[in-house]
C-alpha cells in the first residue's frame, strides 16, 4: 500500500479501499488514508474488552449487537452509492 503514503493528498473513496491489501490495516477518514498501527496494546486491549463486556449486557434482548474491532463500518452521506 506504499501508494497510499505516496498518494496521501488524494481524496480517496470507499472503492478505493475495499481493493487494499487485506493484510494492511488502514483507516479511510473523509477520504484520507491513515496508516494504522499493527496491532493494540495490552492496555488498549483492556479497556476495549471492559467497552464491550458493559455495551453487550446493556444491550442485551435489545436488537443492537455490539461487534469487536476489525469491523469495517461505513457511514455514507446522503445519496452516496455504496461503492463511492
């Protein structure tokens, strides 16, 4: 994914990202690539843990489900196509 470093000021899609390595970790913000770190911390690890073990009972016999990272979550504007 060097082409992403290498093309960083380019208004990247929600397509683009779905053709990148699936081995790389990257994060798509308003069309910015962030490089992510390779894996948490411990520490990061427990606090995520302790997040979800108090969402999963609050939203227990509710029809949300809580889900842990990594989990693609898109959040389109209004009328965008899917593939944007």
């Amino acid at each position: 994914m060097n082409t992403v470093v290498q093309q960083r000021r380019r208004n990247f899609t929600y397509g683009d990202y779905r053709h990148w390595p699936e081995d790389e970790r990257w994060e798509l913000i308003d069309g910015e690539a962030f490089n992510m770190s390779p894996a948490p911390s411990r520490q990061h690890q427990d606090v995520v843990v302790e997040m979800l073990r108090q969402t999963a009972n609050f939203l227990q016999g509710k029809p949300c489900r809580p889900y842990v990272a990594p989990f693609d979550v898109r959040l389109p504007k209004a009328g965008e196509a899917d593939d944007a």
